[in-house]
C-alpha cells in the first residue's frame, strides 16, 4: 500500500498500513465468532499469529493493528460482505472510531 498519509488521516504508521493487507488475509477466518475451540473464539489467535509473523512490531503496533482488522471484520461481515483472499482491505475502515 503506497497510498499518501495527509494531514487529516490517523493512520500515520506505514510500516503497520504496509502489512495490513497481508496480514489481515491470514487471520481473517480468526475473527468468525462461530469458530471456536471447545467453546472460546480464536481471536486470541490473532495477537499470536501478528506477533510470530512481524516479531519486531511492539506492543502497542500488534494492538493497533488487530483492532483495525477486526474492524475491517466487522464491517465486511456486517454487511454482508466477504472480500476474497486476493482482494485488498477497506482502507477507510481503518480511520473509523473504535
């Protein structure tokens, strides 16, 4: 993702918006509340598979970065939606308050 930040947008960290896309085709089935494992969601899987995957994110990134995943998430299945593994993420999500 080569898109330009401007004044007025909040995602300031490129490194985070350069693997957003990436990261967030590996994860997504993680998000469905009617996965589980015995009972509890995988979201927690979530946290893991960012921090195995991008090891020098700190804390504060990998938080970032599933919170606008799993907004993503949720506005593409609340709507009905479901992108396909090649299609890239709503970036405008992204922006969207928690």
């Amino acid at each position: 993702m080569n898109s330009p930040v401007t004044a007025h947008d909040r995602r300031r960290d490129l490194e985070l918006r350069e693997v957003f896309d990436e990261v967030y085709v590996r994860v997504e089935g993680l998000f469905d509340p009617s996965r589980t494992w015995g009972g509890p969601p995988l979201m927690h899987w979530v946290y893991r598979v960012v921090r195995e995957s991008y090891p020098h994110l700190d804390a504060t990134q990998v938080q970032a970065l599933v919170a606008a995943m799993h907004r993503v998430y949720c506005a593409r299945h609340e709507r009905g939606v479901r992108a396909h593994a090649g299609a890239p993420a709503v970036a405008d999500a992204v922006n969207e308050p928690a």
